[in-house]
C-alpha cells in the first residue's frame, strides 16, 4: 500500500480517523498476526483469543525485532528476538523494560479488519 | 461493593501478600479487585527492606536505599495507610480494628503479619538507656548515634543478627565485642571447624570475643556504663545491643482470643482458627515451626494471597531455609542438617591456607546438610541438589569440587563472586557487569533470579552465567534469596511445577491446552510465551497420534521453519544425513541460492550447509526447489532433533573399526523430525579417536572393535559436559533400539528446555540405567512409543509448506480497495 497516497488522501482532513479495509478476520490466525507491507514501514494486526484485533508498527522499541513474529499472549505480544514484552494496546514495553511502538486504531466489522490511518 | 481487607503490620511479608494479591487481578487496574485495603502500621515509615538495615548499619547502604514500598506506591494502588499508629485490639464481634490514636476500622478480612520483637534478657539493668535490640530502622538510628557519642559497644548474642550488629558498629568506628554464652559462634548455623573459621577471620578485622558468657547484670546510672558476667567479671559498654533471639509477636491475636502457641497458628491456607483472619510473617506458627527468613515468609504470603483472592488453588507445606551471613568479604554457607547423626556420612574438605572449608552430611547418598565456609559458589547448588533430594551417587567422588567440576566451560574459576570488581562482566550475552547487578538488587528491592533478569538482562539469554547472578544475589540481599522454592513453577501463569504438569497431563488423560489450563487452575486465560511452548510439547509428545499441534504456541523459529536472523530474515539448513552429500545435491543447494540470491553460505558445525539471509516470503518457494532435490527440512531451528555428525571410518580411515558413516544415517533416519524439550544431537564416531565429538553429544556412538559403545548426556555448548557411558551393545540393531529408547525416555520425562545433560544430572545415570539397561521390557515399549510418534513426526513441514499449507505466515497482506 502507498503510504503517500495514503497520507494525500489524509491532507485536508482534520485529523479524522480513516478506515482502511484490510483483511478478513479469518485470516488471521488466533493468537496469531499477519503482516502490512506498506512503502514506509512494515505493520502488525495481531487477533487475540478474543477476537480482538490490534496494529502496530512491526518494530520493536529494543532493537527492532519484528514483533509480529512473536508469541501472542493475552493481549500482549513477546518479541521473538529478546522476548520484550509489549503492550498490544498502548506498543508500550511491560515490565521493567522502557520503549514504544507506534500504534494504529484497529477494529473488525462485519468479519473485516479495518485499520485507521491518521 | 468491594470487601474489606485490613492488614495489621506494614513489614515485609505482610506487604509481600498484598503485592502477590495485585497479581491475582483480571482487569489491568492497580490494587486489588476484590478488596478496599487499609494497612496499619506500628512504624512512621513505608515498607523496607529489614534485610538491609545490616548494611544500613555498616554505612554501605542508606535508608532511601531500602524503601521498598514509597508512599506513592500506596496511593497507585489504592490503599489507606496508616503508619506510627499501632493496632492495639481486635474485635472479632464487630469485625474491626482499633489502633492508638482511637481509629476504628471495619473489616471483612483481617491480615496479622506483625512479625516479631527482639527478646530482651530480663536481667537487672536492662531497661537502661544504651541498651537495646536490632529490629527496625529506630534501633539502627539510636545505634548510629551512639557511634559518633559514645566509643565501646557490647553486642550480646553471637548469632547471625549479632554478628551483623557488630560488624556494622565496628565500621562505625566503635570498639566492639560479642558476648556469646556458648562456645562456638553462630551453633544453630555453622558446625565447629567453620565456626572457629569465622571467629578467626571476624578476630583479624578487629572484633573481640568473649566466650561462654553468661551476662548477669547492666551497670551504669541512667545510661549503661558495663555489662558484669555471671562469673563477676564486667567490660565496659556505652552501648549495648542485645541480639540473643526474637519472639513472635502475637499479643495481640492473643487478646483476640485467636488461638496461639508459640507464634499464631495457622493452617496450610495461612488461615488462623478465625477463618476470617488470616497471618503471615515471622508471628505465624506453621506446622510446629516459626520462620525468621523472609524467603519462607514470602512463600506463605504467595499462599494467603492465593486464597484471599479465592483461587484457593495452593497450600504452603513449609520450607526449607538456608542461611548466608551478610558481612562484606566473608563467604558463608549453611543449610539443612549439618552435624551429623548415627547412620550419616559426611564428606568434607579443608584447606587451611586459603580458609575455605566445606561438609557436606549424607543419607543414602542424599543431601541432608552443607555447611561452607571462604568458598561459597556452590551453595545454592547443593540446597538444591538437597532440596530436590537428588541422588549423587554419581558424582559423589568430585561433588566437593563443586558444580563446574561436573563440567563448566563457562565461568567456572570465577569462584569468590564477592572478591570480583565491580566492572566484572558477568552475562557476555547482555554485556552485564556486577556493579550493574548489585545496584538493580538495591535499588529495587530484588529478592529473586527473575527479577534480577527482568531488571538487568543478566542470566536471561544463554544462561551460563545464572550461578554466578544466584552468587551475587545470594551475597547481595543475604538469606532472603529464594533461590529455592519448595517448588519452581513453569512461569508465573501457574504454581504448578514441570512435573506436575507432566503427571496430570498423564495422569488425567488431558488432551488440550485449554483442558490442561482449566484442570490445573491456570492464572491467565491463554498462557505465555514461556508456558505456551511447554504445555504444546508436552500435548505433543504424550499423545502424539491425537493431538493437533498448535503453531501460535510455537516460537516463531519452529512455526517458520527456519532461524530468525537480527534483520528479520531467515536461514535455511537443509539436512544431510550422517553429513554424506552428492555432487547433484551439491549443485541443487549451489542454484538455489543463486535463483534467490542467498547473501551468505557457511558449512556449519554440524556438518551441513547454512543459507543465511533468506526473505520469508521466498521461503516456501525455495524449499520447493530444495524437496524436489531431494532434501528434508534440517531442523537447525527446532527444539528437534538436529544433526547426527559422523566420520570418515571403517570404509576410508586405517583405524575405523565399524561403519560410522552408515549407522549414521541409520541414527537418522530413525530420529529425524522428531520434537523434543531441548535441541539433541548425535554422533558416531568410528574408533576411540573420536573424530565426530561423539562424548559431547546427547546421544553418541563410539565403535570400537567389539561393538559400540553408547554414551549419553553430552553437551558441547554453554557448559560442556562430556557425556555418561550408557553401555556397550554388539550390533547396530541394538544402537538404534537403545537410541530410540533413550530418546523416548527424555522427550517424556524431561522438563521443557533441560537438555538432557541437565536432565540426566537432575535425575541420576543410575535411574537412567535402571530404566534403559536392566529391564528389557521397558526398553522395547519405550522404542516402541519413539516409533509411534516418529509415524507422525516424520511428515517433512518444509513439503507441506512449499505444498502451500500455512501460507498466511509467509505472505504479507495487499490491502483491499
Ligand atoms: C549454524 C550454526 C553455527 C555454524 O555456522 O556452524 C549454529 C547456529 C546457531 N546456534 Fe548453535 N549452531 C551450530 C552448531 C552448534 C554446535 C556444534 C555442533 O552441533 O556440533 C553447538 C555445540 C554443541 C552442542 O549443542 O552441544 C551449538 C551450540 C548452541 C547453543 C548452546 C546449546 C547448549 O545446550 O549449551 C545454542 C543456544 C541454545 O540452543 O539455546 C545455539 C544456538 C544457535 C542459534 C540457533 C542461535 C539462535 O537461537 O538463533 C544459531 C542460529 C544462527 C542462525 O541464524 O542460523 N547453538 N551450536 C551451527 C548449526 C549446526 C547445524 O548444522 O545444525
Ligand atoms: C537486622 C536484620 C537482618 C536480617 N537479615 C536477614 C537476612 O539476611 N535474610 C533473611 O531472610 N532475613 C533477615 N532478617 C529477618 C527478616 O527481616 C524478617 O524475617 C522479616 O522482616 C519478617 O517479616 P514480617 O513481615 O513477618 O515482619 P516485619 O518485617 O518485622 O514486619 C512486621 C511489622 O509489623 C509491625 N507491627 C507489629 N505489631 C503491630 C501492631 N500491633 N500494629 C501495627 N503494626 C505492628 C512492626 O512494627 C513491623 O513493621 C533480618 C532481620 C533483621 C532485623
Ligand atoms: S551462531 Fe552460535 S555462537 Fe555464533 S553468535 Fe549465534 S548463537 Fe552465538
Ligand atoms: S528486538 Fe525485540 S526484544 Fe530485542
């Protein structure tokens, strides 16, 4: 996806969420997550036991590990490289660790997982 | 409406519970979802570490520095506290508190965690202004400033807390000495020898002693000016500070009519005769015993928060304590029973020169005490050996020499952890140095290994530097390090241990994560990263025909089938049985990497070729190529078997007694894809010269030429253990059964990541012996269940991937629209 487009289609708007469709619910396995490749950065959708959908920039805060090749757990994920925790939420580290991740409004309509780019 | 939880003593354990209560929560607020807490406390102050007020005393540490609790802390979570106000009655019939000043305060639930006083000997004079006990942070106060008043102090009690006393005040610059009424210091902790030890080595600091005193009076007018012995003789004291024991502290439960005998009695729930109220700390009684360590009292207050927050999954059983002695420079051990008794073995080693002496007292070749003294470092090795009751048979001859003689490449000479400097490395993985663990330990009122881990990163990758943390932890905080629980759970989603996940899974025919979480009470709905793993492979190898292996449990290596690299890529090893290779299977390897233009290959260790820097996304597509070649997946990314190395023997070498090369294939084809708790590797070599490293392996071969010996338990990693001789067998036939049958014996009793080095030291050659070599019957079943499990491990997963399963996890998503 081109973030530019993305980022003129934004332009003009004063600050309101914008809703991309981008994937089907079940297509992402619980527990589990999928990858966005977009021209600036890659993004992680993570579903949760729940059926709660999060995204986040697919970095970690400690040395970029992509955090969407991790352990799901609750509604946090553990880095696959050093085993951070962070927040699926908020992007923040848990525990005694410090960093965040930038994160984007998720929600699932209808079986679809949209994403909000602002 | 919440309920009401009132706590009585703002000290260690009774704060310790409301922390463990915190963690019961399900909602992510702070404090407790169940319960408005008040908390009344004798002291002006927060909570703080008790512990520390030795090193307070010493001048090595302040008292900011052991603040465990600020008073932020109470706010966050909610709780009303009340400090320099002393509960003075308990009313069971109203169901509240009232302290000093005249509160009243109702509750649903009521906490005594009042700990103890110090005893003072009712002798004349006692009451005397200078003369006091060692319990709380007015006592060190009061002493400091008698330390810069006054020059001659006399402690009496030449146990652990006199000793503290009186190091501390020494380095105050007071001329101190220690009174002990009987003949050798610290007798409830320390035999003969390493009690005279330890009085030399106090004595050359400038401590005096005097022995076997009875004291019968404080002289002095208003202010102690000497202290007279039964024997009439006296020494000068401007201070004196008695340390001869505590008494717990139970007044006040016994006004309330709860029922008492020397602490207050509680049951296995920490409940006391009131189900209502509930006690912990140094003023219980538990089963017969008072604790005066804080890693016990931890333990109970984990249980009572357990019930308070109605899991109610848990009991305290009681605890085994060991003690260390927290004054800077001397190293001391002492755990369990160390004098020993009709029908006890002791081993023992004494070097006079450098001052280190250690004992250890047997029973049937088990633990039943240790006593150390000038070397330490292996402390917290035999509590646990004692602990887990492991018999030690086998290494009984070296068991002196410590943990690393058993085979430590690591940090084995590192043994004075206390005598290190400060910029010592201590975790290479982390780049963690002493100074770094020590400071983290004080600033934030650390007591156990995962915390330090948390905090630091020390001891939390590879792992070989977790003796030498558990060291400077142990000499950091004292006693209170709770190295050893009476049980370590697989991760703080459960209380339960290894083995008992292991059993009841077994045991209670659980087929499901999600049944094995429910049966055994799990604390978060869908586990961790580190107990997903584990109950997966457990699933995994117990019911293998049945149950569905679960990817999203799976550390990402395992679920895509290659090793995550730094950059987010991937390697690709593809197997090479027994290490032989063809020239088209060479060039097949050779194309692929030019058609996705590999950045790097590297012949590895294991005697195989590495492809390093793959995208994910390419990887089916490879691994298309890769299969249709002929190759399998190599496992070089799985908790797996990996690879078996061989050498050239019989058929090329002049010494090769036996075809190595050919029963390592064999060995392969038999083991190849299964899973297992940890790596495992093997190899054969084809005479004693060993050329393919068989005696470090998990399971090797070494041929000679009446038949093959078989050696287990090797491990040529982070500490290299050379292996145990299982035993010699004639034919390949029996290598590949014995194999199978030792493999199988590991993947199911083996906890998961214990390699079978740790595994076999945990649980004894002489079990594993019993199991595989002297009954026959159980060694054909157990080969027979590898077999089993091998029909269903044997699917090669790089296939099944180039085939198109699991395509999510290599494809990123196009967005819609
Ligand atoms: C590729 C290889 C190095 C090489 O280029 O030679 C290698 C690479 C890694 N080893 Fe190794 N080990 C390799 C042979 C070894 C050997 C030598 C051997 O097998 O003969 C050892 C010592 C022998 C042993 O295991 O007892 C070895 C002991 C370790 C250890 C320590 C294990 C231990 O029990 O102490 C780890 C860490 C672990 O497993 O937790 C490790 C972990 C790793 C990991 C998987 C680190 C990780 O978790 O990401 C490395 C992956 C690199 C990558 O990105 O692909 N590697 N590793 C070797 C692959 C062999 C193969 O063909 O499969
Ligand atoms: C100098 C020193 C060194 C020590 N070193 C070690 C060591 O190295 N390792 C180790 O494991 N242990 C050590 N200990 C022992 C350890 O500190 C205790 O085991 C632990 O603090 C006991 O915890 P507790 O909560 O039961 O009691 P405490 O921590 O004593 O807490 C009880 C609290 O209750 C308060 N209280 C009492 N009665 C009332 C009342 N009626 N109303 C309100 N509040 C009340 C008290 O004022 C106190 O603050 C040491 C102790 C001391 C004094
Ligand atoms: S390949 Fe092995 S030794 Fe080399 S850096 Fe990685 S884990 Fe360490
Ligand atoms: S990069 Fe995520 S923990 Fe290190």
């Amino acid at each position: 996806m081109n973030m530019n487009a993305l980022k003129e289609e934004l332009d003009g708007d004063s600050g309101m969420d914008v809703w991309t469709e981008v994937v089907a619910l079940d297509q992402i396995p619980q527990l589990g997550s999928r990858v966005i490749a977009t021209d600036t950065m890659n993004i992680a959708v993570f579903r949760t036991a729940s059926d709660e959908v999060f995204a986040m920039k697919d970095e970690c805060p400690h040395k970029k590990g992509p955090l969407s090749q991790g352990i799901v757990h609750g509604t946090s994920v553990t880095c696959p490289l050093h085993n951070w925790k962070i927040d699926l939420a908020s992007g923040e580290a848990l525990g005694p660790d410090e960093g965040c991740t930038n994160v984007f409004s998720a929600k699932v309509e209808n079986g679809t997982v949209y994403i909000a780019f602002r | 409406m919440k309920e009401k939880l009132v706590l009585i003593g703002n000290g260690m354990a009774g704060v310790r519970a409301l922390e463990e209560l915190f963690k019961h929560n399900t909602s992510s607020d702070k404090g407790s979802d169940l319960y408005d807490i008040t908390v009344i406390g004798a002291e002006p102050h927060p909570n703080y570490n008790r512990i520390m007020l030795s090193p307070v005393l010493a001048g090595e540490q302040t008292i900011n520095d052991i603040i465990l609790n600020t008073s932020e802390w109470y706010e966050e979570n909610g709780i009303e506290l009340v400090t320099g106000d002393p509960a003075i009655e308990i009313s069971r019939i109203q169901k509240s508190v009232i302290t000093e000043s005249g509160k009243n305060i109702h509750y649903d639930r009521l906490l005594i965690a009042t700990g103890s006083t110090p005893f003072i000997i009712p002798v004349p004079g006692a009451d005397k202004e200078g003369v006091l006990g060692f319990r709380d942070i007015h006592d060190v106060q009061t002493m400091v400033k008698a330390s810069r008043e006054y020059k001659k102090a006399v402690v009496i009690g030449g146990g652990l807390l006199g000793l503290e006393a009186a190091n501390g005040l020494m380095k105050q610059g007071m001329d101190v000495t220690v009174v002990h009424l009987l003949d050798s210091l610290m007798e409830r902790q320390l035999d003969k020898p390493a009690s005279a030890l330890l009085k030399a080595s106090l004595e050359t600091r400038g401590m005096k002693f005097l022995m076997e005193a009875s004291t019968a009076e404080i002289v002095g007018d208003k202010r102690v000016s000497s202290v007279k012995f039964a024997d009439g003789s006296e020494v000068e004291a401007d201070l004196v500070v008695m340390a001869v024991g505590i008494r717990p502290d139970i007044e006040l439960a016994q006004k309330a009519g709860i029922h008492c005998q020397r602490g207050i009695v509680v049951n296995d729930t920490m409940q006391t005769f009131d189900p209502l109220i509930y006690a912990v700390g140094e003023c219980v009684q538990h089963r017969n015993e008072c604790y005066g360590l804080v890693a016990p009292l931890f333990e109970q207050a984990r249980v009572a928060a357990n019930h308070l927050a109605q899991v109610g999954s848990t009991r305290y059983i009681g605890s085994m304590t060991s003690t260390k002695l927290k004054v800077t420079g001397i190293d001391l051990f002492s755990a369990g029973e160390f004098n020993e008794e009709e029908g006890d073995e002791v081993l023992q080693m004494q070097d006079v020169a450098s001052g280190v002496y250690k004992k250890l007292v047997l029973k049937d070749n088990v633990i039943k005490g240790a006593v150390m003294f000038g070397d330490t470092m292996d402390g917290t090795w035999y509590f646990s050996l004692m602990r887990d009751a492991t018999n030690i048979a086998d290494f009984r001859r070296t068991i002196l020499f410590g943990q690393h003689d058993l085979g430590d490449a690591g940090h084995g000479e590192a043994s004075a952890v206390m005598s290190l400097p400060d910029d010592a490395e201590i975790c290479g993985c982390n780049g963690v140095s002493k100074g770094n663990i020590v400071q983290a330990i004080s600033k934030n009122g650390i007591f156990t290994l995962d915390e330090v881990r948390a905090h630091t990163k020390a001891s939390s990758s590879c792992g070989s530097c977790t003796g030498l943390v558990e060291s400077i932890l142990a000499s950091t905080v004292g006693e209170g390090y709770d190295a050893t629980p009476s049980k370590k759970a697989v991760c703080a989603c459960t209380d339960c241990s290894h083995d008992e996940v292991i059993d009841a899974i077994k045991d209670h025919e659980l087929k499901t994560m999600d049944a094995v979480r429910q049966f055994l009470e799990w604390k978060t709905p869908d586990g961790c990263a580190a107990c997903r793993p584990a109950l997966n492979y457990y699933l995994l190898a117990r019911w293998p025909e049945e149950y569905q292996d679960d990817a999203q449990s799976r550390f990402i290596n395992e679920r895509a089938h290659g090793n995550i690299q730094k950059d987010g890529t991937y390697s690709v090893v593809p197997r090479m049985f027994g290490g032989l290779v063809k020239p088209n299977e060479l060039r097949a390897i050779a194309d692929v990497c030019d058609k996705f233009e590999v950045p790097e290959m590297k012949v590895t260790g294991g005697q195989r070729i590495d492809l390093f820097g793959v995208k994910k996304e390419d990887l089916p597509a490879m691994w298309k190529d890769l299969t249709d070649a002929g190759f399998v997946s190599g496992h070089a990314y799985g908790k797996a078997m990996r690879t078996v190395k061989t050498c050239a023997g019989k058929t090329w070498c002049r010494f090769g007694t036996q075809n190595s090369t050919r029963l390592g294939v064999k060995l392969e084809e038999l083991t190849w894809g299964s899973y297992m708790q940890h790596k495992f590797k093997l190899a054969v070599s084809g005479c004693p010269r060993n050329c393919a490293e068989a005696t470090i392996k998990d399971f090797g071969v070494v041929c000679v030429d009446s038949g093959y010996e078989l050696h287990i338990g090797g491990n040529g990693g982070i500490k290299v253990r050379v292996t145990d001789l299982l035993c010699k067998v004639e034919t390949e036939e029996e290598v590949l059964e014995y194999c199978a049958a030792f493999t199988q014996k590991y993947r199911e009793e083996a906890h998961y990541l214990e390699r079978t080095a740790p595994w076999v030291e945990r649980v004894g050659l002489t079990y594993v012996k019993e199991c595989i070599l002297d009954d026959e019957a159980e060694r054909k079943a157990l080969a027979e269940r590898f077999k089993i499990s091998q029909k269903v491990a044997q699917v090669d997963p790089w296939k099944e991937r180039a085939d198109g399963q699991a395509s999510h996890e290599f494809t990123p998503l196009k967005i819609a629209g």
